[in-house]
C-alpha cells in the first residue's frame, strides 16, 4: 500500500513543475521533484517511484495534449508552441512517457544538464507570421509538410532563449507518425545567420529523417550532386548539411522570401537540385499514398554560388 503522505509530496513536486515556465525555473523544479523520489527510493517495493513518475508523465501529456491538434482553421499539420511553453515541451520531449521510473530519472538528469546551454536571447527571433510563410512555402513547392509529419502535427518550438552551440535543431525520432520535431532559438549572429533561413534549413533536415529513416544514410541519388555541382561533403555531417542548405534554398525560391538566401553556405544552388528534389517528394507521396497529382514545377528565380559547409 502506498503511503498516502508520501504520495501527496509527488502530488504537489508535480503540480508545482507543471507550473513553472523558464529553463531557470523548471531545473530548480526537477531538482525538488528528483530529491523527492531519492527520499522515497526504497520504500515500499519502488511503488512510490513508480507513483511519483507516472503522476509527472500523466501531468505533461495532460498538459500538452492542446499541442497535438492543429489550430481549428490551419490547414497544415503544424503546430508551434510558443516561447512560454516551449522549455517545458522540451522537458516532455526529453522523457519516454512509458518508460520505467529509472528511464524517467535519466531523462530529468539529462534535462537539468541541458538547461544549461540556454542562455539570454542574442539576436532577434523568427516570428510566427516568417515561419507561416515558410511552411506554405514549402507545402505547396514540395507537399513538405504532408511528408514529414504523416499523422501527428509538425511541432516547432519557439524559444526566448539563445543556445550556445546551436541557432536551432531538428529533433530526429523513430517515430513514423511525426520524425521530427524543430527546435528555434535566438541567432548568435544575425549577420551571419538569418532566422529565415535557418527554419528552412531545419525543415530539410527533417525531410532527410522522413525520407530515410536514418541521416546517416543519404537519400537516394544525392550522391550525384557530390560530383555534378559545387556541393562537396568529406563526411556524413557534411553531406547532411548540404542536403539541408539545398532543401533550403529550393523552400525560399518564393517572391518575398529571397532576401533571406544567407551571405554565406554550402552549395552552388542549380535547378538541377529543385528538381531532384521535386522527385525526391513526389515519391515519398506515392510510397505514403498520399499522391495526388504532379507537383509544380521549379522555377527557380535564381542561382547562389556558395562555399563549403560550417
């Protein structure tokens, strides 16, 4: 039998991380939560670890759940969460909602050390209205949306924070309903990296995980273009950059969004890659069932000569 006592303690670590807002706050809040379970670790068989854990991944799915439908009249299956949800989305995303008690312990202690790499925004961040005009730029280029998230809602989190490695990051799963998850901080340098520019690139490697299953692996026949353009990769990370910066140049090739193309990259941009592209997508919905007539065809408004990856 549970102690009932000890069970309100895990009630209230629980209700009170709900609650909290900041990377600041929500390590401070997991710190209490995973001093709690130590006190209760070996009592009672572990049933009150078992307690504690469920009641918190119970209360984020419960908290989430506005998150899994797409906004009533949107018609992608998108979702972004905004700035003052996004660190706790993060939190969810970190822990395996079935997983056992010592899953759900390692997943906090990896969180509390990731808190750490936020840091105060440096420069401006991607608005929701830029990241609108992104996604219905790519679907009806390439039907992108409708590939990388099958069933479950695209969720791109918006963060008020700057990251010290990374401007942004694409969250691989093997999960076939939704393979990605697009992480967005504040740029470190806007003179460098554009905030537009860099959203699309993350959509491209999401596309990568979609169509492969694994970005170690290329997606088929991009090889080519190691030899038939400028965009030469040595290693694995580098062939997943360059897939990513050319899906990123064939999203922006829209009137309006051009002024976004970066001063510096990865490639020589050349129709030959929108079109490989187009291919690219245009199986994926086949092999989905989800291919319905031709995609448009490119036309790109312009060429970008650039230089090798960061």
């Amino acid at each position: 039998m549970v102690d009932k006592s000890k069970s309100e303690l895990g009630r209230k670590r629980v209700a009170d991380l709900i609650e909290r807002r900041t990377f600041e706050e929500i390590k401070t809040a997991v710190e209490a939560f995973l001093a709690a379970v130590d006190e209760v670790h070996d009592e009672l068989n572990g049933m009150l670890v078992w307690d504690f854990c469920r009641r918190l991944t119970d209360a984020l799915t419960a908290w989430a759940e506005p998150y899994t439908t797409v906004p009533r009249g949107s018609k992608l299956n998108a979702v972004i969460v905004p700035p003052e949800h996004a660190p706790l989305m993060l939190l969810k995303f970190s822990l395996t909602v079935d997983g056992s008690p010592n899953d759900i312990v390692n997943g906090l202690k990896k969180f509390i050390g990731r808190c750490d790499e936020f840091v105060p925004p440096i420069c401006g961040a991607i608005t929701e209205t830029e990241i609108s005009r992104v996604l219905n730029a790519a679907q009806k280029a390439y039907r992108l949306v409708d590939i990388v998230a099958p069933k479950e809602p695209l969720k791109i989190l918006r963060f008020n924070y700057s990251h010290t490695v990374y401007n942004s990051q694409c969250g691989l799963s093997d999960n076939p309903d939704c393979p990605a998850t697009v992480l967005l901080y504040h740029p470190k340098a806007s003179d460098v990296h554009d905030r537009v520019f860099i959203f699309a690139h993350e959509l491209g490697h999401a596309l990568h995980q979609t169509l492969t299953g694994d970005v170690e692996t290329a997606p088929e026949g991009f090889e080519k273009f190691h030899e038939s353009v400028s965009a030469k990769w040595n290693t694995v990370k580098e062939m997943q950059e360059c897939f990513a910066d050319a899906a990123a140049l064939s999203i922006l090739n829209v009137k309006g969004l051009g002024a976004h193309f970066p001063s510096r990259l990865s490639i020589d941009m050349s129709p030959n890659f929108a079109r490989f592209l187009r291919g690219l997508c245009e199986s994926a919905l086949k092999k989905a069932g989800k291919y319905t007539e031709p995609l448009p065809s490119p036309n790109l408004m312009w060429q970008a000569k650039l230089y090798p990856p960061r």
